[in-house]
C-alpha cells in the first residue's frame, strides 16, 4: 500500500476511480502535479481497485491554485439552466457525464452533442501530438473511452459506459506492456467483480467480489486445476481474513488474520 505523503494535501473527493483521473488531467493541464488516492487496495499479489475513498491530492503549495481550478471547472457543470428539463439520470451519472463534457473543453477539444451514429473526440493531454484520450459518444451519451496513461501512443485503459450512462467496465493494462490483463465491472456505477489474469494465458487467476461497492472477498485460482486456493475476506473495505486450501479439496488447511497493516498474524 503506498506510504502517506504529509506534503501532500487531498482537494477533491471523486465519485469514482474515472472521476478522479479525469481531474488529475485537467490540473496537469494547469501545470500542477497531482495524483489519486485511495484508487487500488494492495494485497498479496498486487492492487486492487476500490470503490470508495478515491481522492485528489497534490502538493501544499499548489492546494490553493488547484481548489481555484477545481471551483472554476465546477461553476462550468452545476449551475443549472432554468429552461432545461429535469434530468432522468441519477446524481452519480449526472455528475460523471458533465464531468468528461468539461474536461474536454477545459482540454479545447470540442464535444459533438448531436443525435446520430457513433462520433469520436481525441485528446492530446500533454501536448505532445499524440492523441492520449479518445472520447465515443452517441448524441449525449458517452459509449466508450480509451486513454494512454503513460503517453507512449498505446491505448492501456477503456472504459465502457451503459446506456444509462453509468460505468459498466474499465479494462486495465496494469504493467503497460500491451496486454489489458485486469478487468472491472459495475452495476449502477459501482463495482461489482475484479478479474485479473496474471500470466497471460486468458484465463481468470485473481478475483475480486463488491459488494455495495465495497471489496468482500478476493480469490486467488490455481492456474492448473482452476480452484480457488485461497480467499481473503474484507470488512469496511480492508483485508481481515485468509483460507489457504493449496491442494484445491476443498478443505481449509490453513487460516490467519491481518493486523492494522495488512500484515498476517494468527498463523
């Protein structure tokens, strides 16, 4: 789990894991270095995204100039027009929806909101000439986004969106090396499962269950027999518990606790 940073401050707390990286590019845009926390829970084989507690932080002395930037871009997406209709969406999906609309202007790209086939709008983020974020939209719905994190002119994350609007699936190329091997998938804009398929040969070796948008259980699956072999149970979103059953029977083996920093104790 990554260190706390005292220099560093939180300015926002996001809705959502797509939320906050949206507002880390619009502040780097601004020239300031910020960064979300609070977006993976670390476990024994790696990081797990969490559902909750995703925030903005960036250093002390850029704090003020980023909550100016931050009360600029919300002024553009909460004040309401008196002659638009009610929304049919929900607050969360609203809130996501707007959000995107105003990175992109905050970025000069330009948003199509006509009703027709699928339009796509790119985004060069850093400046570089390559194009970092590609938004799909259908009329005023966002369909699909890929984005280039690392900025070496590959797609390493795609976000798909549902009807509704809400998150449906954020694929992930964790390591960057081409392959999207993690997978996350919503319902009604919270996450639901986990996958991750860590040695690349197509199948599943690591799953995470939600519930309520929080972590329950993750499992980790022999990579030969396909049997969970080990399942570590959360509460309020931090592993508590693990069952071994290495050999796959069926029958725990072994069980331990997990102290205050995640390490085991009781074993």
């Amino acid at each position: 789990m990554p260190r706390y940073n005292p220099s560093m401050q939180r300015v926002y707390q996001a809705a959502n894991n797509v939320e906050a990286h949206m507002l880390v590019h619009m502040l780097e845009q601004s020239g300031l270095h910020a960064h979300v926390e609070g977006e993976h829970l670390q476990s024994g084989a790696g990081e797990l995204p969490v559902g909750n507690m995703v925030a903005v932080v960036v250093a002390d002395e850029d704090v003020p100039k980023a909550r100016q930037v931050i009360r600029d871009w919300e002024a553009t997406i909460t004040t309401p027009d008196p002659s638009a209709p009610a929304p049919a969406k929900s607050s969360t999906t609203s809130h996501t929806v707007a959000f995107f609309v105003g990175a992109l202007l905050a970025g000069g790209a330009v948003w199509a909101l006509s009703n027709g086939p699928e339009q796509s709008n790119e985004l060069d983020r850093n400046g570089d000439g390559k194009v970092d974020d590609r938004y799909f939209v259908s009329g005023d719905r966002i369909e699909r986004v890929e984005t280039d994190r690392d900025f070496d002119g590959r797609v390493d994350a795609v976000l798909e969106y549902a009807r509704s609007g809400d998150l449906r699936e954020y694929r992930s190329d964790e390591d960057f090396d081409g392959r999207f091997e993690s997978t996350v998938r919503y319902r009604q804009g919270q996450p639901q499962s986990f996958e991750q398929d860590l040695d690349g040969d197509g199948r599943i070796d690591l799953r995470t269950l939600y519930e309520h948008g929080v972590a329950r259980t993750t499992e980790y699956l022999d990579r030969d027999s396909r049997r969970v072999v080990k399942t570590v149970s959360f509460r309020g979103g931090k592993a508590v518990h693990a069952d071994l059953d290495l050999d796959g029977d069926g029958r725990v083996e072994r069980s331990y606790d997990f102290d205050a920093i995640d390490e085991p104790i009781g074993q």
